[in-house]
C-alpha cells in the first residue's frame, strides 16, 4: 500500500511518511550541505507531494529542476503514457529511460549553467 498518511504506516517509518517529512528532510539537507556551500538539486515531478514541497526546495535554495516538462514532452512525442516511464505497474520507480530524462534535466539546468557560469568568471579580466 502506498501512503501519504503517516497514521496508516508501521509506528517505526512514520517519522518517513508524509510532507511534513519530506519538508524534514530538506531542511537537514541544506543545514548539512551550507557549510561547504554543497548545491542541492531538486528534481521536481509535478505530483501532489512535489507540488507542496517545491517551494520550501526553492526557499532552501536549492537549484530546481523540472523532470516533468522533460518527461511529458518524451511521452508527447512518442504517444506513450506516464506508466512507460516506470519500471512496472508494480514498482512506481522511473525506467532506465526516465533516468536519462532525469540526468538530462539535472545537466541543463544545474550543472550546464553553473558550468558556464564558472567559464565567463574565468575569463574575465582581472
């Protein structure tokens, strides 16, 4: 059974379940990562649980990027649905083509900027 509830899970994973949870988590995310200036990458779904936590990503600073716009254009573009890009009807985790979608995201819009961030600053003048 997949849940948000955490009432409907075991005592022991309830501290896991729910938004609040996940909005626990990003908090020790970024109280781990700011000391060594580490940037955190979010990758954003466009589900009810990412629609009520993307926002406190972004107010952490996280670097935010859109895997759903990635996802439904693949799926626009080959008449596929959602579930294609799951590993079964069972297992909800993303395929290794999802994956690729997700790399993809991640790459042009945290790491290609910041890369050419990092060459302008380089060549400039000092």
């Amino acid at each position: 059974m997949r849940t948000d509830d955490p009432r409907l899970v075991p005592r022991k994973w309830r501290h896991m379940v729910g938004v609040e949870a996940v909005e626990r988590a990003l908090q020790r995310l970024a109280t781990l990562c700011a000391p060594s200036h580490v940037p955190v990458i979010y990758a954003s779904y466009r589900n009810a649980l990412d629609d009520r936590v993307r926002g406190t990503a972004r107010r952490l600073g996280f670097i935010v990027v859109n895997v759903d716009g990635r996802a439904r254009a693949r799926l626009a573009a080959t008449g596929r649905d959602y579930s294609s890009l799951r590993l079964s009807a069972s297992d909800p985790h993303p395929s290794p083509e999802y994956h690729a979608l997700i790399a993809d995201a991640i790459y042009e819009d945290a790491v290609r900027p910041w890369l050419l961030a990092r060459h302008r600053e380089a060549a400039e003048p000092r």
